[in-house]
C-alpha cells in the first residue's frame, strides 16, 4: 500500500468520519485503491456524501453534473489532487 501524504490523510478521515465507516480507519484506505467497487464497498450514496462533506470542509462544490466525477472519485489520490487545485484557501 502507497503511503498517505498529510492531504490524502485529512481527506480519509473526512470520508471515514462522513460515512460513520465502522470498519477502516483513514489509515486503512490506499490512496491508489478504487473508491467505489472495491474493499471500502461504497455506492452513489456515500458519493453524494462525501462532496457535502467536501464542500462544507473545503469551500468549493463537487457538482453531481462534472463529466470529470468518474476521474475525480477513482481513488484516494485523485480525488485529494482535486481538492488541493480547488480548495479555497
């Protein structure tokens, strides 16, 4: 497993904490492994979720009309690239 950089770690923990996930910790997630369809099992839902949680941490909307989404929420890393050009600062 890649290690987590400081902003993939923050992220991880936004996710685990918006989700209530009770079985992984932010450490646990891969920051190269698939957000969605893999070990974390998460749907649209938690999607939906974690850009409120995105939103309301971070200052800017992950919009559910982004043709980029399905790139965006591919991973950990991808979706942490993301919010660093977004965030606002």
């Amino acid at each position: 497993m890649a290690e987590q950089s400081s902003a993939q770690h923050e992220l991880a923990t936004l996710i685990v904490d918006s989700l209530n996930l009770e079985t992984v910790t932010a450490d646990q997630i891969d920051p190269d492994a698939p957000l969605f369809g893999g070990d974390l099992g998460l749907d649209s839902i938690d999607a939906l979720e974690i850009a409120l949680a995105v939103s309301k941490r971070y200052g800017f909307q992950l919009r559910s009309d982004n043709p980029e989404n399905r790139k965006i929420f591919t991973s950990l890393r991808t979706l942490s690239e993301h919010v660093e050009q977004h965030r606002a600062v």
